[in-house]
C-alpha cells in the first residue's frame, strides 16, 4: 500500500510541481492556438475541436514531461515509452473530461467566450492530470 504522506510529499516537490506546470502552461498555448483553429477556420463544433486540440496538447506535454519533468522516472526503452504514452492518455481523459465539462457549462450555460471558458477548463484539469500523472503515469511516489 502506498503511504499517504510520501506520496503527497512527492506532489509537492517544487522543481517538478514548476516544471509540470510551465510545461501545462504551454500545453494550454497550443491548446487554444489549435481550437481556434479549428473552430474559426471549420464547421467542426466546439467541443469536437476541443478533443482534436486537447489531445493535440497531450502529445506534446507527454513528450515534454517524459523527457524534462520526469526525466529520472521510468526506463528509457521504446516499449517503457509507449506504455507511458498509453497510460499518460488514458490518465488525461480525466483532466480533458473535467476540462470539457467546464468549458461547456461556461460557454454554453454562462455564454462565457469560448477561449476563456477553455483557459478556466484546462485549469481545473491541470489538477487532476498532475495527481494522477505523478502517481499512474511516472510512479514519483515509488523513490
């Protein structure tokens, strides 16, 4: 069983806690370059253009933080690689759930412009994907 205070001693280590935020910071950047995108050069409706850009993120955030954040967890094989990559998505879908959750209830309930009710969403995203990432994806409470 994994004890409780190592693993959130774990998730508040300041350099990765930085480096997993500026690298969400940027994920957001390419986020909402992408559905504007999307959604101002398409007929594609808005949430549909928030799963093709949310998932256009991730890749790039995986890629980042397997290489910079949490560069000391995990082999470097191709297969460590890709198991990590799975695992990294199937974490997300929970962070892009709430993340899509707010964005639509603030766009389409509070008439909020689409891109700022994105921004809200990745936000509170960000937390469950820095939870679960750290603990499934990366395994930071194991050192």
């Amino acid at each position: 069983m994994i004890e409780a205070r190592r693993v959130v001693r774990s998730l508040l280590a300041g350099r990765r806690f930085g480096q997993f935020l500026s690298v969400g910071a940027f994920g957001a950047v390419v986020d909402n370059i992408v559905l504007a995108s999307v959604v101002e050069m398409t007929t594609v409706p808005t949430l549909a253009a928030k799963v093709l850009s949310a998932e256009t993120a991730i890749v790039i955030m995986f890629l980042i933080n397997d290489s910079w954040t949490f560069d000391e967890y995990g082999r470097r094989s191709f297969g460590s690689l890709v198991r990590r990559f799975l695992k990294s998505n199937v974490v997300r879908t929970g962070g892009v759930g709430v993340a899509v959750l707010v964005l639509h209830v603030l766009h389409n309930v509070f008439g909020l412009w689409y891109l700022l009710a994105n921004v809200a969403g990745i936000g509170v995203g960000f937390v469950v994907n820095y939870v679960f990432e750290s603990i499934f994806t990366w395994r930071v409470e194991e050192t």
